[in-house]
C-alpha cells in the first residue's frame, strides 16, 4: 500500500487567465515523480505523455496544451507525471499519480494518453477492478488491445492516416460499452492536429467526461 504523499510544490506560473500550471513532485517512500498540475475540481484527469523525448509538459504545451487548458477550464484538474515513455514502463508513475489523486480529494479518477502515453493509459486501467476509473481515453495510441471494462467510458480518437495510430479501430471493436470513438481524415499525430480536424475536440472530450 502506498504510504501518505508529500506533494512538495516547486514553481507555479500562470497561464494567461485560465488556469495555473504547478511544478510538483510526487513522492511516496523513497519513490518520486515530477509533475504537473493545472485547474481545480474533484475530478482528476491523469494526462500521459508519449515517447519522443516529451515529458510532463506534453499537456501544458503547445502540441496537448490546447487540450489540457481546456479541461481545466471546464473544472477539471489535470495532472501530467513524467514517464519514461517506453513500451511496458510507466506503472509506478501512474500509481504515484492515482495516489496522489486521492490523497488531495478526488471523487472520480479518469486516465488520458497520448500515443505511448494512451497504451500506458490502457494497459493500466486493465489490470485495477472495473470502476477504477471513470473514463480512459486514448489519443493516437499505439495500442491494440481491448479495454473489457463495462463501468468505464472509453475513448479511441486519432487521425485516419497517422501511421502510428492504426491499431486503434481494432482496439474499439474489442471493446466492450461504453465506448466511443473519433476518426479524424488527417495524418498528423500531435493532440494540436487532432484539434487542427475537429475544432470542437476538446468539447467532445469534456462532454463524454461529464457524462
């Protein structure tokens, strides 16, 4: 069992008049991650970066920044771990992030990743009880596998012609309610080109958390 986090705040800087972006690390033990924290509420949106030298920043930042603001604004608060990015890595950082989640009064946990970060996203969800999470959602994700959980929401979005993305249909299909998705008709793999097709994205993804 996790043992009571120590949230040390390091930096905060604000971001045009919406929300605050909070430097902070996450320890538990002798274990620690740097994050990233933005908006208020009781529902926590974990946002996972992918691989490609990206970190905690991804959803604060101009490729997810758009996205992770929004959320914010609309009540959500979104915390961005850093991870290392790699196929099978990220779990204890995600457990470091759950945590940290419930310890500062979270009622409903939803998991959110970008490419890597969706497959992280996915495979993580899978192995906790049904109902862990309110909502998994998958963006460009790499992954392509099933989610069978029938008390969480699921989103598949990406673009059509991404190359990295193409296992997501396949993924839905094996996915058991409630679940939705989003295909886009372009190429690109960043959060900004997903918003770049659909202006309201960001709206989809609010409405379906809302839900």
């Amino acid at each position: 069992m996790f043992k009571k986090f120590l949230a040390v705040l390091v930096a905060a800087a604000a971001v045009g008049t919406v929300a605050a972006q909070v430097e902070t690390d996450l320890k538990v033990g002798d274990s620690m991650v740097s994050a990233m924290t933005m908006g208020e509420g009781d529902h926590v949106v974990i946002a996972l970066h992918g691989a490609g030298g990206n970190d905690r920043r991804f959803f604060f930042i101009d490729r997810g920044g758009e996205l992770g603001q929004a959320l914010a604004k609309a009540g959500f608060r979104v915390v961005a771990p850093t991870w290392a990015g790699q196929a099978g890595m990220g779990f204890s950082e995600v457990a470091l992030a759950v945590s940290y989640a419930k310890e500062t009064g979270a009622k409903k946990i939803s998991l959110m990743g970008h490419s890597r970060g969706g497959e992280l996203a996915a495979n993580y969800a899978k192995q906790q009880p049904d109902g862990t999470f309110d909502t998994v959602i998958q963006l460009a994700s790499v992954d392509d596998q099933g989610l069978p959980m029938t008390q969480t929401k699921k989103l598949f979005a990406y673009n059509k012609y991404d190359k990295w993305p193409k296992w997501q249909k396949a993924a839905f299909e094996k996915s058991a309610e409630p679940k939705q998705i989003i295909e886009l008709g372009g190429s690109g793999h960043p959060v900004s080109d997903l918003i770049k097709e659909k202006p309201d994205f960001a709206q989809d993804v609010i409405g379906l958390l809302k839900k």
